[in-house]
C-alpha cells in the first residue's frame, strides 16, 4: 500500500468517525434522553408509546454508527500496524468486542418497543406490565452500555498510544485519543463501583477528541512517512 492509498483510507475513516459523531448523537444520546425517565417506568412507557417511530429509528440509526465501528476498526488496525502490529490487532480486538458488546446491549433497547408495536404482546400485557417490561428493558441496555465503555475505553487508549509513536501522526491528537480512551474506562469504573459520582461529564473529553480525530483523517494529505 502506498501514501496516496493509505491517504484514501484514511480520508474514508474521517468520512465513517463524522458519521459516528452524528449518529451516536442522535441515536445514543438525543433520542434516550428525549423518551427516557429515570426511575419512572409509566412515564417512559408512555413516551415510547408516543414516539415509538422515532425509538426505532434510532435503532436503525445505531445499526448504521455499528457498520462505521466495524469498518474503523479495520482501517485503524491497518493505519496504525506499522508502529505495532501486535498493539494495532489488539486494539482491532477490543474494537470488535465493545462493538459486539453494545449491539447486544442495543437488542434490549429495540425490544423495549415490542409491547408497543407488536399486537400480539400487546394482547397479553396489562399496561402496567408493559410499562415494567419497557422499563426493564431499556435498563439492561444501561448496564450493557456501561460494559461496552471499558472496553471502548481501551480500544481508544490503545489506538491513542499507537497514533502518539507514529510518525505520520500529530502527537496531540495521540494524547487526545489516550484521554478520551481513559475517560471511558473512568466512567466505567465509577459506574460500577461508585454510582452515586457517575456523570456524563466524564466523557467530555469524547467529543472534541472525535471531531479534531474526524478533521485530521478527512484533511491530512502527507502519509509519506507510513510504510507497510
């Protein structure tokens, strides 16, 4: 592989982050936070039953940042194998797991709409049981999410490592990517043991390390310096 294509795989890797940057937005964040209610599982119910189209739609959303995870890992594990073939596949390996990990997750999210939409379910439930079912549903895609972040987290901080020893990557943009891999893994942790400490705000740094990661792929024009 030489520098031009190691330049389009890299510009089809900031194509597939920006993606990511606007589906996860919509279907992880905008979306649970618009239906969901914590500790009130009528409430919930209620707004799945009133946007139910649009709780799906944010499946299939994450079926499509899913397919960009897959696709990423390959390319990240194919940018980066020249500083550490044996890190770069490991990271691929985390990458695979955490993606597998919160598809499982994202199943219970998706049944959370079957006493909804499905008249059949529907025809067995009593309402407050399908508020409980709901509710329970949406809350083992919780934990599983919560799972999914550690080994995120490593991916990323691998991956981080990998880009900062490169020389045909900015070292910022590796110690971003350590950061943000190691805010998930914080994340994780205090989720696990110290719930009561666990914010969002914990994953700030996420967000501006995936939009300097989506710039550089999409608009850096010298891989001179990679070789296989």
């Amino acid at each position: 592989m030489n520098a031009k294509q190691v330049r389009r795989l890299a510009a089809v890797a900031g194509v597939l982050v920006t993606i990511s940057i606007f589906a996860g937005g919509f279907a992880e964040v905008y979306v649970p936070g618009k239906l969901l209610v914590a500790s009130d599982p009528i409430a919930t119910a209620r707004n799945v039953a009133a946007s139910a189209q649009l709780f799906r739609l944010s499946f299939l959303v994450y079926l499509i940042e899913a397919l960009c995870d897959v696709t990423l890992t390959w390319i990240f594990y194919v940018l980066l194998r020249p500083v550490s073939s044996t890190l770069s596949l490991l990271a691929a390996f985390f990458g695979i797991v955490s993606t597998a990990t919160f598809a499982t997750s994202e199943l219970f999210y998706f049944m959370a709409s079957v006493p909804v939409l499905d008249e059949t379910v529907q025809k067995h439930f009593t309402p407050d049981e399908s508020s409980l079912f709901i509710y329970s549903a949406l809350t083992l895609y919780g934990y599983g999410g919560t799972v999914f972040m550690v080994f995120y987290g490593v991916a990323t901080a691998l991956r981080g490592y990998l880009f900062y020893r490169s020389a045909y990557f900015p070292k910022w943009l590796g110690a971003l990517l350590l950061l943000a891999g190691t805010s998930f893994i914080v994340k994780n942790i205090v989720a696990v043991a110290l719930p009561q400490y666990d914010s969002d705000l914990l994953l700030a740094p996420t967000f501006v390390t995936m939009i300097a990661l989506a710039a550089l792929l999409l608009f850096k024009s010298n891989y001179s310096r990679w070789s296989e």
